[in-house]
C-alpha cells in the first residue's frame, strides 16, 4: 500500500515567484520540482517520475525541457548499452 506524507513549505513570495510558482497550482508546481529535482540526482526513475506526476511520458519530456532537464543518460549507460548489443 503507498503511504502518503504531505508537506507544507512556506516561502516568501519572491522566492516562490522566483521559482515559477503561482497561482492555485503553486503546490502541485512545487511538488513537480522536487519530484524533478529527485530525478535529476537519480533518486527517482523516470517511470516513477511519471507516474507521481501523472504525466506520459511524452509530456513529461516537454515539461522537463522547459525546465532545461532531459534524459539521466551517461556516456557510460551508452557504452554499456552498446556492450549489451549482440
């Protein structure tokens, strides 16, 4: 069963302006840019990622480029894909 933990940030108004939020969603925007930041670190995968943002993938792409994020690929994960080829 997922638990769920809610979490209250209270910020200055220019430092929430600052990071994007506003509005009625600011929470839900909020709560994207720590989901965005856990997979940057590479502590959430991108199917996790998409699915607690309730996006497809597809959309989670634009909304990560927008925010100047795109694929957790290494030149390594290339190289050991390529190694895994027959």
């Amino acid at each position: 069963m997922l638990r769920i933990m809610e979490v209250k940030v209270t910020l200055p108004e220019d430092v929430a302006r600052a990071a994007g939020l506003s509005g009625q969603d600011a929470s839900e925007q909020a709560r994207f840019l720590l989901l965005l930041e856990l997979y940057r670190e590479g502590r959430l995968s991108m199917g996790r990622f998409a699915e607690l943002a309730g996006l497809s993938q597809a959309a989670l792409f634009e909304r990560m480029g927008a925010h100047g994020t795109y694929l957790n690929y290494s030149l390594q994960d290339l190289e050991d894909d390529r190694e895994a080829l027959p």
